[in-house]
C-alpha cells in the first residue's frame, strides 16, 4: 500500500530534474548570469547584489521549476586549475552553457582553447549546447 501511495505522490508531485552545467573562463560572468536567471524565474528569489558575487571557487548551484521540469544549474569555476574538474561533471549534465566575457579580447583564444578541450569529450555527445557572448552591452 505504501509503495502504490508514494508512486502516487512522485506522480503527481516530482518533477522531471534536468542538470545544466554553466561553464567558460574565470571573470566571463557565469555567476551574475546564473543569479539573473534565478531572479528572473523565481518569483520568491530576491537575488544577491550583484556587485558582491566574487569569483567562484568550485560551484554554485541554483535551481529553477518551469512548468513540470527543475532546472538545476551547476556554475563551475573558470580558473584553469579547476577547469580540469569540468569533465566529472559532464556525465550527469543535460546540457551546457558556455559562457564568453565577449569584452576580453585578450582572452579570447584562452576562452576558445577551453571550449575545444570540453566539446572534445565524448561524455557531451548529443547534449545541447549554448554559447553565451556575454558583457555585449559593455
């Protein structure tokens, strides 16, 4: 009887969860996008202040229900020490966004470098994928 009355529940109530990683050089804007599109999309989400958010060591994690699907975005660190992490997520991802600081022409073939490396996995095939020129109205 449990077990009928909890697949009931999950039914009716889970949602479909859907893992996005937010990935691109350290400084591109990963973080203030992630806490834009929580802003956004939540209406109980105030937000933090943006001129606070400070470079992400590891990952930040936000959460997002549209409709009957959970969005859970996972902002990985841009540094190139924890670039080398990215690929243990890539297994579990759903799609990735790739974010450019399109201001920062200096870094732009680092940026790219970054991005060949990641599209080269296997573990991607298939998953959709966004390029975010970000900082345009810089």
């Amino acid at each position: 009887m449990y077990t009928l009355l909890s697949g009931l529940y999950k039914y009716m109530f889970q949602k479909d969860e859907y893992c996005i990683l937010i990935l691109g050089l350290d400084n591109a804007g990963k973080t203030t996008f992630l806490e834009q599109t929580k802003t956004k999309f939540s209406k109980s989400y105030k937000g933090m202040n943006l001129s606070k958010i400070t470079t992400t060591v590891g990952l930040n994690i936000g959460t997002i229900d549209v409709g009957k699907a959970r969005l859970m975005f996972w902002d990985l660190g841009g540094q190139e020490e924890l670039q080398s992490l990215w690929d243990k997520y890539y297994a579990e991802s759903h799609g990735v966004i790739y974010v450019i600081d399109s201001t920062d022409e200096e870094r732009l073939s680092e940026s790219k470098e970054a991005f060949d490396k990641m599209i080269s996995s296997e573990a991607l095939e298939g998953v959709p994928l966004l390029v975010l020129a970000n900082k345009q109205d810089v």
